[in-house]
C-alpha cells in the first residue's frame, strides 16, 4: 500500500494546498501558532512528530483528546476538528513515510495501557494512519482495550478493498474522531 500512500498523499497536498494555506492563516489569527506538533508512538514504537493543524489553545496540556477540556478547544479548532481539516498536514507525515492514509491512529507514549494492548497484539509492525477500522466506527482511544482490538482486526483483515473503503468512509464524514471530555 505504500505507493498508494505515496501517489494519494502527493496528490492529497497538491489538491489540498491551497486550503491549507488559507487555513494556517485563519489559524495565526486564531492562536498565533497553527500548527501542532507532538511526539507519538510509530512503526516498531519509533517515536515520531506528528503535523496536525492546532484545535486547543497553545497552553493546553499535552494530553490525550478524551482528557482534555472542551473548553480548550477554539472555535477554528471545533470546525476543524468536525470536518476532519486538522488532519490535513498529516499527509506529509504519510509522505515521509512516518505514517500510512489507512493504520491505527498513533497514540502518545504516556498512553501506557493503549500502548501495552497494542504491543500484545503486533500493531506496532504496521504504520500508523490517519483512519481506519476503529476511527470509522467511533471507537476512540478512551477505550484502549476496544481500540486495540479493532486495530488487531483492521490489520488482519487488510486489503486494497479495505484501504480505499476507510479512505472514502472518512471522506465521506464517517467517524467522529476522538471526543473531547465536556467541561
């Protein structure tokens, strides 16, 4: 899957550059610093730094998506994170061969629990991605138990049909992504 990775993210940065452009600008006004980067667990439990496009204020704490207040999300941050824009950098993470479009979302390495079940099961032989199984269904890392189960099946049940079907599912608006705790 890896030259499709490379063709689609390519391709995905081209389409999508402008908006991103428009989007980084929108966010210097909104936090002064648009883009996030934070170290996550990678293939083999490599760490690595992941692009995302900023949805907390600046001086939030660097802690899962489900732990964090609702009230540390901007408002820019709330409508990117609804249509899945925050996403968008990570196709250079893709590109650089960090992560896959399709694989288990990576987690942060203080995710002990999420981490251990993960390592049970062999997801850490896979490249992260941006979407898959798990994302598509609503299941967030607030259930790492779960989580890794769906990962393990994901993998295990991969294919070009299955690639592309997550793809479009998530293009398509489903999945929610990771809930944020209400304050």
């Amino acid at each position: 899957m890896r030259g499709f990775d490379l063709l689609l993210a390519a391709l995905g940065i081209l389409v999508f550059l402008p908006l991103m452009a428009v989007i980084y600008v929108i966010g210097l006004f909104d936090t002064g610093r648009p883009l996030f980067f934070q170290t996550r667990v990678g293939r083999h439990q490599k760490p690595f730094t992941l692009i995302k496009f900023r949805t907390m204020g600046v001086n939030t704490d660097s802690v899962a998506t489900h732990l964090a207040e609702m009230s540390s999300v901007t408002k820019l941050g709330g409508f990117l994170r609804r249509t899945k824009l925050d996403e968008l950098p990570q196709l250079f993470n893709v590109l650089f061969g960090q992560m896959s479009l399709v694989g288990p979302r990576p987690c942060l390495f203080n995710q002990t629990e999420l981490v251990d079940c993960r390592a049970e099961r062999g997801i850490y032989d896979a490249r992260p991605g941006i979407t898959g199984l798990a994302q598509v269904n609503d299941v967030d890392m607030s259930t790492p138990e779960k989580l890794a189960r769906y990962d393990a099946l994901m993998l295990k049940h991969s294919g070009l049909c299955s690639y592309f079907y997550y793809i479009f599912a998530t293009v398509l608006g489903r999945g929610q992504g990771d809930r944020v705790k209400s304050s």
